[in-house]
C-alpha cells in the first residue's frame, strides 16, 4: 500500500505524491498539529519536507515562491537540496571530507570562503569587539541619570529621553545604511560609521547644552547601527554553513555582552571621574575600533547568486539572436524538434563569440535595452506545469532542442567538451529545460537612465566578481582600499523601503512585536534602574547601580543558551508527529515560556522595588526579564528567517527599525513620568499585562500562520514593489 502523502517511507525518506512541479496531489489533511493548511495549495512557502535527517531538507512549494527582484544584504546562493545541489559527487567538501561546503566556494583565492580561518576569524573578532562597543552604547549613561541631570539643570525623563532619541538615530540609521551596504559594500560603511562615532563620542562628552547633548546622541545612534544590521550578512559572507553558527553566537553574545557589561565599566568611570569621561574613553577606543576594521575587515562582497550558463549565454546573446531572426535563422516553435536542433547547432558560434566578447556585450547590452529580463529569468526555469509560463514559452514548445542548448554549451565547434579554463562562466545549473523567452527576447522595454533595469544591477555585481576571479590573490595593501566602487547600480530608494513593505506580512509584524518587546524591556529597565536603586531604600551609588546589570547579563547568557536547544528540540519532536513536515509555526510554542517569563519578572521586579524588599530580590527579577527577553529575541528572529527566507536581510532590519522606533523611542517619551507619578508597582504590573496580551495574538498565528504565509504569496507584496 502506498504511503499516504508526506508520510516517511522505511528509510525515513519521504514519499509524497506529487506532480511535475513537486506538489502533493489529491485532498490533502485541513489541521497540522494545530496549523490550518491552505485551502488550494498543498505546499505552501516556508515549509520543510525534513527526509531521513534533520540536515537533508527540501523546501515546499518553491514553485510557488516570487523570485526576487532587488538586492539583499545577505548573499544569495542555491540551498544543499536544490537542484544545483543535486549530485554531491564532484561537490567541494571540507578537508576531512565530511561536509559538503555550502556554499561552493570558487576557485579563485580572492573569494572570501577561501580566505585562511585565521583571517576571517581576524575580521570576525575586529567586528565584534566594535558591535560590543556599539551595543553597550544605549545604556552608557543608565547609572549616570541624576549627575547628567545636575549638569544641564533637567529632569531625570528629560535625560532618560537622550537614550530614546539615540534608539530613533538607530532605527532611522539602519534604514540607511543596509541599503547603502548593499550597492556600495559594507568596508566603506564600517569605516564611515566608525569615524562618525568617534566624532559624536567627542562630541557628548564636550556638549555645552542639553541640546547639544540630545542632537549628539541622535547622530551617535545613526553611527552606530551598522553594528546591528550589517555584521550577519558579513558572517554569511565569510563562512561556510556549517561554520556560521558558532560565529553567529560570538557575535550576538558579544552585542548583547556590551548592552550589560558596558553599563558597569562605565558605572566604575562615573564615580571616578565624572559622566564625560565615559565619552572620553569611548571616543579612545573607537580610534582603535577604526585601526581594527581598516586593516583587518576588508570588503566581503561575492556575488554567488545561481546563474546558469545557458541562461546567462542567451541573455548576453539576444541583440546577436535579434539579429539572426532578421536572417531568418532564429528557432522557431513551429520547426521540428530535428530541425530546431539543426537551428541550434548553426547559432552554436555565436555561443564561442559569446565567450571572447563577453565584457563589450555587457555595455551594448545595457546600452541597447536587449536582454533586459526580468530577474526572476536568472533563477532556475520552473518545471512545475501549473506554475504560469512566461509569455514567449506560450507562443511556442522547443521540445528536446531545449535540452541541447545545455548540452551545446558546454562543448567546443568539435563536439569535444570545454575546460574548465575555457569556461568564464557558471556551469552548476541542473539539465532543466530552458524556457522560449530565454531564446527568443521579447520586444526590448529601455529602462529610465536614474532606474536601472534589473540586469544592470545583476551584471554590475558579476563583473565585479568576475573581475576578480580573473586576478591573482590580491596584496594585503590591495585589500586596504577602502571602497571598491558601485557593486550594484539597484535603486536605492527601492532597496531602503522594502524593509517597510514587510509590516504586511503577519508573520514579520509578529516578528517585530515580540523582538520590540524583548529588547525593549531591558531597555525600558536601563532607563528607570537609577531611578529604582538610587533612592530609598537602596541608595545605591553610581557603581552599585553598575554592578547590577551582572544579573541580566547571566540571564541573557542563559536564554540565549537554552532557547536554541529546547527550541530545536520542540521543533523536532512536532515535526516527526507531523510526518515530516516542519512547518515555521512551530517555533511559537516558545512564545508560552517568553509569555511567563518576562511577564513574571515584569511584576516581580516593580512590585518589589516598590515595596523595599532587599536589593537582590529585584535584582533577580531583573535577570529573569532578561533571561524571558533573550527567549522572545531569539524565537522572533528564527520564526520571521523561516518563514521568508528569501527577504531575510530586509526582515532584520524591519525587527531592528522597529525596535528602535516604537519600543525605545515611544516609551523613553513617557516612561520616567509615569513611574514618578505612580510609583513601580502599578507600572511593571501594567508592563507586564501588555506583555501578556502582545504575546496573546500568538495563538490565532499559530492556527492562521501557515494561511497567512500562502496569502502574502499570492499578494506578492515584495515584488509589485
């Protein structure tokens, strides 16, 4: 008897009936395990068919899936489990031989994965030390409240409002520049960040004015989100898959570490020598932050974006098969498939042209408009039949001359097959066949001069790294250079406002609550922990106040520690009862422990400051609200990456924009004042209800997750933008 759709046959791999294109055919189950399926589509974007290991994959319903249309911070490359990651057998694997490399590295050593590990652990550990500055940058001034007070002759909100403005600088500045990072490079926006940091330290700690002080901070927060919104997509960039976790957790402990551990030491420098020091020392060691990164992170940038070579061959070559039609030589859908093999073979010198004249071709390309497809054609052809073809595949079938093309290009006028050195251009893509409109270019549509189409923005990033991979390994000097020029000529507009776009996607908004939420409250209790240990009963002074943020910081090591584990292993257990299937919703059991969690430590903490119990008891409800944050940080980041993968780079800059503008800046405008008027008791309890209630709207995207995935599908939002 057959198994029954996505169930796992005896070797644990799943046997699901499909169709051509790879979707489950027949009924399929409405509940999975809670999680109302679509209605019409038996896979939707977003869920995993897990085969005999959680480490073999096959996405669902990619078919169904928008190509993208604009540049990612993150770099782009095929997953182990599409085509192009077929065969395993002539793949690049460790040297044990164990693993195979993901993404494939390429052959030329100037490509970033070939780097030797002690340089990309250099440029890893220069990068975190900064973003550990960085991140300890918003509460700096946490046990310093009152003397920044006496000062300017302000209020304790008024100077509580300088961190809120601070995280509105970094909201705003990481609108800025991801997109600026992506068609520049990051090195250069490192670096301008760093000076502008620096320059903003000196200026906080000579502010004449409390102006002065708030207009400095804010320039301050612009500079320092890179630190936030940059350094995953260089880690990506410099490290194979199975190398990138440990350095993700170095990096985040080492951007959370700053958020606790710098409050304390600038705690100490406070007392000691007064709350402009803090800035002083600051702006000291961010003059050796800039040394570190000029010399030791140089630009990463690869393009790896899968391109076949049959498909980048007839892009290059339209204007030459616009040419040959008007000969009478270009394929015809209604030749036979004999006779469009013979077509083929004749316009095969026109593929060996192709590869001496490919650089004039990219400018009289861009120049003519010819060849100006839309990007999704750079993506692997769709061989699902009820995925809709393009307009020229309707006009016409090619049949098996299809197939030859692939088969033609990777061979010379002699038949015989083509050295790797002969080939300039990707050959990893699978035998598909290639769609009419790859072939036969529709009429050409001239893009305006300020909007570059598409391909200008494809072929701008492929020279760069084709340039490259043509070069000897370059010299340490040659690596100085501190920009390389326009990587990618997108708009820059479209770039910086799709993050935005994303507050459509439910499982992003949810996303962006939760992680708000979670970085908020620590921020919320940086803001209110002088006012809370620097009076009675506690009387705590600047350096008491410091050293209790040792308690948040185990919390946060804790949390972060246990919510990968248990997380994964709920994931796991749910997925086997669901046959196989992982789906994204999964990870919002976690949102119960973060619920409870962070709501408990909420109250505890107002209540028994409020009350005058001893120091510590608020203090370790301090670390269980950060022990809960690290919980919720981590399971909204996890959820949104799962469930859109492709726009991963625009949606952590959606959790941070929103982090920093409606958590930090919102309640820092308020806060300190309703504590004043009715005391911590009343106002945690209060926190702490609408932590219960946000993480409330968890449960109808549990059950509505997976309809809600397949709905922001067919809208397509990302795309018609």
């Amino acid at each position: 008897m057959a198994p029954r759709p996505g169930s796992l046959g005896h070797n644990g791999d799943a046997h699901p009936e499909a169709d051509g294109g790879g979707s489950i055919r027949g009924g399929h189950a409405k509940w999975s395990l809670g999680v109302l399926n679509d209605k019409k589509a038996a896979e939707v974007p977003g869920s995993v068919l897990l085969l005999s290991s959680p480490t073999r994959q096959r996405p669902l319903g990619l078919h169904l899936q928008p190509a993208r249309t604009s540049s990612s911070s993150l770099p782009s490359q095929p997953g182990p489990n599409s085509p192009e990651y077929s065969s395993s057998s002539n793949k690049k694997r460790t040297a044990n031989g164990k693993i195979i490399l993901d993404p494939q590295p390429d052959d030329s050593l100037n490509d970033p994965l070939n780097w030797p590990v002690l340089r990309r652990n250099t440029a890893l550990f220069s990068l975190g030390w900064h973003c550990l500055v960085g991140g300890g940058m918003t509460p700096i001034l946490a046990a310093g409240f009152k003397s920044v007070a006496k000062t300017y002759h302000v209020t304790v909100p008024q100077v509580a409002l300088t961190t809120g403005l601070y995280m509105m600088g970094m909201g705003i500045g990481s609108v800025v520049t991801s997109p600026t990072a992506i068609l520049y490079g990051k090195r250069p926006v490192y670096l301008v960040g760093t000076l502008v940091f620096l320059a903003s330290s000196v200026w906080c700690s000579e502010s004449p004015s409390y102006i002065s002080l708030v207009i400095a901070r804010i320039v301050m927060g612009l500079s320092v989100s890179p630190c936030e919104s940059l350094p995953s997509a260089t880690i990506a960039e410099i490290f194979f898959l199975h190398e990138r976790a440990y350095r993700v957790g170095i990096y985040t402990l080492l951007l959370l570490g700053g958020k606790n551990l710098v409050p304390l030491v600038s705690a100490v420098i406070i007392q000691s020598l007064g709350w402009r020091w803090v800035f002083r020392v600051v702006a000291i060691i961010l003059a050796f932050n800039f040394t570190l990164l000029f010399f030791f992170v140089p630009e990463t940038f690869w393009d790896r974006t899968p391109r076949p070579k049959k498909i980048l061959d007839r892009q290059m070559l339209s204007p030459l098969l616009v040419d040959e039609s008007k000969h009478g030589v270009a394929p015809s859908g209604a030749a036979s498939s004999s006779n469009n093999r013979d077509t083929l073979r004749s316009e095969k010198k026109q593929d060996d042209l192709a590869h001496v004249q490919w650089a004039e071709r990219i400018e009289e390309t861009l120049a003519t408009g010819h060849g100006a497809h839309n990007q999704r054609d750079l993506e692997d052809p769709p061989t699902d039949g009820s995925h809709q073809e393009p307009k020229a595949m309707r006009k016409a079938n090619m049949g098996d001359s299809e197939a030859n093309v692939h088969r033609a290009s990777n061979t010379n006028k002699d038949g015989n097959p083509i050295s790797n050195k002969e080939q300039t251009i990707d050959h990893d893509a699978p035998d598909s066949p290639t769609p009419l409109s790859y072939l036969e270019p529709e009429k050409p549509q001239p893009f305006p001069s300020d909007t570059p189409g598409p391909d200008a923005s494809v072929l701008s990033s492929y020279l760069y790294t084709e340039t490259l991979k043509q070069q000897p390994p370059l010299k340490f000097g040659q690596t100085l250079k501190p920009w390389n020029g326009r990587l990618r000529k997108d708009n820059w507009f479209r770039v910086a406002i799709r993050p935005l776009i994303l507050f459509a996607y439910p499982a992003v908004l949810w996303s962006a609550l939760v992680y708000s939420l979670a970085v908020g409250w620590l921020i919320v209790l940086s803001e209110t922990v002088a006012s809370v240990y620097q009076h009675n009963p506690y009387n705590f002074t600047p350096l008491g106040t410091g050293l209790v943020y040792l308690s948040p910081f185990i919390g946060g090591i804790l949390g972060t520690v246990v919510a990968g584990k248990v997380s994964d292993i709920v994931v796991r257990f749910m997925t086997k009862q669901n046959g196989g299937v992982y789906e994204p919703e999964f990870r919002l059991v976690m949102a119960f422990p973060v619920a409870v969690c962070t709501s408990l430590g909420l109250m505890g903490f107002g209540w028994s400051a409020d009350v005058g119990d001893k120091w510590i008891v608020p203090t370790v409800f301090f670390g269980i609200i950060s022990f809960g944050c690290s919980l919720g940080s981590t399971t909204a980041i996890t959820f949104c990456v799962d469930s859109y993968r492709q726009y991963a780079g625009e949606a952590l800059v959606t959790l941070n924009f929103s982090k920093n503008i409606f958590h930090g800046l919102v309640f820092s405008l308020f806060l300190n004042r309703w504590l004043d008027a009715q005391g911590s008791k009343r106002v945690f309890l209060a926190l702490g209800g609408i932590q219960m209630a946000c993480l409330a709207f968890t449960i109808p995207l549990y059950i509505f997750g997976k309809r809600a995935r397949m709905w922001t599908v067919r809208m397509n939002f990302m795309e018609r933008f």
